[in-house]
C-alpha cells in the first residue's frame, strides 16, 4: 500500500464554496433546477433538458421513452469497447444489447462492420448508393455512399465520444437513416467538446451527460438528456415525473459525499481512499440495479457557476493533452501505442500498449510512485459474465477485446503537476523504449 501523494487517474475539483452553493440550493429548491435547466438549454441550444440523478439514468429513462414510441423495437447497438453503464443501462430499460466492433486506430465504430450490422434485418434489406457529402472524420473500410435499411430490432444506435476523443455521429447517422431507429449520442464523457463547431451531445437524435466524480463537470453524482424532438420529451417528461426525488437519507449521504470528494480528491490525501478496499476505487462494475431519480436541488445548487468552472478544468486538461501528445511523439515512442493527435480536453489520456509485458510494468510503476496511470475497462462488454445470453447478433469483437487488454490512460486532470508530468514522463518512455 502506498502512503503519500498520489494522483487519481480522472478528477472534477468540487470545492468548499460549490458546497456552500448546494446547500444554497437545497434551500431554494425547484428554483434552483429551473435555473441550472435554463442555462443548460441556453448554452447547449436546445428546447429539451431534463435533469437526472446519474449518466446511466439519463440512457435508462431515454431508452425507455424510445421503447415507447417503437414498442416493436428491442435492441441497443453499441461499441463493444464502452463504459459499463451503457450496457448496465439498457438491461435496466428492459432492452437487448447487440455490439459492434470498434476500428483498430480508433475507439469509435469499425464502420465497415456496422456498415454490415446495418444491412441485417429480419425481413430483407434494401440496399441503395447515392452521393454523400464527405464525413467529418475518415473511417477505413467504409463505403462513403452506402445507405442501408437498419433491422427493424433496432431501436436506436449509441455512437460513444470514450475519454472524449469524438466518434463521428454523422456517419452513424447516414448507415441508419430510418427515423426509427434513433440515434442516441452518448457525450457523457465529453461535455464541453464540439465537432465541427457543434456541441457533443446535440449531435444525435438524443444526447446525455454524465455528472459524477471524475467527469468532466462534477456533482458528485448526476446526469442530464438534451433533445429537439418534441415526440421524445414528451414521453421524457412523463417518466422524469414518474421518478422519485431524493429522500432526506440520500439527501445527506451525496452531501457527505461532496464534502469526502472536496477533501480527498487532493493527490495529498487520495491514498486514504485508495487504500480501503471496500471503497472499490478504481473498479468496473456491472450494476443494471442502480438507483434513478430525479436531481436534487443540492445537485443544482452545486453547479452554480458550471460555465466557468467547466472551461477552467477543459483548459488544464487541453493543456496536459498537448503535453501528453508532445511527449509521445518523439523518436523514442513505442511504436506501438497509439494516442490521439489533436489537443482535445480528454478526461483521460489513453494510450494502446501491445506487449503485454510492458504494459503490467507501467501499471506498476505508476502504483509504486503513485503517478495514476490506470487500465480503461476490463474487458469488452461481450465478456461480462452477467450479459451471457443476452447478447443479440454477432458474438466475437477481438478488437474490442484487444483494445481492453492494451488500454492504459493517463491523467490529464487540474492536479497534474509539471513535476507528475515529468516523472510520468520518465516512467512511460524508460518503460515502453
């Protein structure tokens, strides 16, 4: 077990004032949540915001309105390299989960592939060319002017901005034109990014944010649903309202929460936290059994100045980025890692290590020295023991599975240091050369 400073792997600072904020809010109630939906719709462009306890709530209550409208749909099309609340959210929602896998450079669509998932229906598809503007972002494999009839399972498409790296949308979009299937933009990772000028999570038919500790803005835990589609809100509000507010117990444990995250975040202090196991820091988990509810004013009252606050942490982490990119791209770079080459703010920095050897050492080094390099996810999401059986479509994804056994990240957060980036510096290049 280290003791001393020790570097998270992601971080959103909550500090004493947001605090001071919340309980302000908490005393102001649902004009607090008015206000924060107000500045999201102004900032974001949108007519719809709704406001939820968590990211995965956010696609839980989404999925569950799009069922409504397309009762005879049943499936969710996802990146088979994901977060695992994506798939925790879609068994939540009552829905089968069926994959695709990711391109080999890339953490989006292998669109060659889902070029090929979009041609699979159960009655026979129809297949039409047509010139195409070309897309925001070259796909290898993929043919610019192919137009496909989705199968009629699927309900929507869930193209994933992972670490915030951008997945092109618009692609998605051109494979599935059937209105039926929607396209659901999965920017809980990414707010604050744009494409081409456009905000991520305004991209799709229907985008969601994520909240919690770690994201890009934090409060301490919560989710929002942007959208222009009257139809969608609609069936949006409805459930929102359906949903239960937080209890004065669940009231006091996030506030507890708030105040834990304000004072053990620090590198000074986060080994305390990360030395107790039952915290499980660090873990992926399955958990279709999450608690949805409503944001809390408290939630609200702690974004009291999000603008800022989320500019200020995009800005270190575009800069820890270009750091990061600089660093790697000199002669002694491995050659096989793979990073990204433009100076996003990304919530962390990920990079593709292909010896296996060399990756455990770097995980180890950076634990001996406290330094919070960390692996991605365990494991593609066709592994998860709790998904057996449930799986629509095709069964194999070995580059998702690859990309989960090379994956490590680096921290890009507001506490990295010009100290932490030198001896991760150090650290990486002695290990990987």
């Amino acid at each position: 077990m280290r003791i001393g400073r020790t570097l998270p792997p992601a971080a959103a600072p909550i500090r004493f004032r947001d605090i001071v904020s919340g309980l302000l809010g908490l005393v102001a109630g649902q004009r607090e949540l008015d206000r924060f939906e107000r500045e999201i719709k102004a900032h974001f462009g949108v007519r719809h915001c709704f406001l939820l306890s968590s990211g995965k709530t956010a696609l839980t209550l989404t999925l569950e309105a799009l069922r409504e409208l397309h009762p005879d749909r049943d499936e969710v099309l996802i990146p088979a390299f994901t977060c695992y609340s994506v798939p925790s959210s879609i068994v939540r929602a009552g829905l089968k989960v069926r994959m695709c896998d990711i391109h080999p450079d890339y953490f989006d669509f292998d669109f060659a592939k889902l070029a090929a998932e979009a041609s699979i229906a159960d009655a026979p598809s129809t297949i039409t060319r047509e010139p195409t503007p070309a897309r925001s972002i070259a796909h290898p494999g993929m043919d610019d002017d192919l137009h496909a009839q989705p199968s009629n399972r699927i309900l929507a498409v869930v193209p994933t901005h992972l670490f915030g790296v951008p997945a092109d949308v618009a692609a998605v979009r051109k494979l599935f034109p059937d209105p039926r299937v929607s396209i659901v933009e999965d920017a809980a990772q990414a707010m604050g990014e744009t494409q081409d000028g456009v905000q991520m999570g305004t991209l799709g038919d229907v985008g969601f944010f994520s909240l919690g500790r770690g994201k890009a803005l934090s409060l301490v835990e919560g989710g929002l649903i942007l959208t222009n589609r009257d139809d969608l809100a609609d069936r949006l509000a409805a459930l929102q309202a359906g949903l239960p507010r937080y209890e004065a117990t669940g009231l006091l444990k996030i506030i507890t929460k708030a105040l834990v995250l304000t004072i053990f975040a620090h590198p000074r202090l986060f080994w305390i936290p990360k030395s107790l196991p039952f915290l499980r820091l660090g873990e992926t988990l399955f958990e279709p059994d999450f608690p949805m509810r409503r944001m809390s004013p408290f939630q609200a009252g702690l974004s009291r100045h999000w603008q800022d606050t989320l500019n200020s942490l995009r800005t270190g982490r575009r800069k820890a980025v270009v750091q990061w990119i600089t660093m790697l791209s000199g002669p002694k770079r491995d050659g096989s890692i793979r990073c990204p080459d433009k100076p996003l703010a990304l919530l962390r920095f990920p990079l593709r290590i292909r010896d296996s050897a060399k990756r455990q050492a770097l995980l180890h080094e950076s634990s001996l020295h406290g330094l919070g390099i960390a692996p991605a996810y365990p494991a593609s999401v066709d592994a998860i023991p709790e998904l057996k059986g449930k799986i629509s479509g095709t069964k194999t994804f070995p580059v998702a599975g690859a990309c989960a056994q090379e994956t490590v990240t680096l921290p890009t957060h507001r506490y990295l240091s010009e100290l932490d980036l030198l001896r991760l510096n150090k650290i990486v290049l002695a290990v990987l050369r």
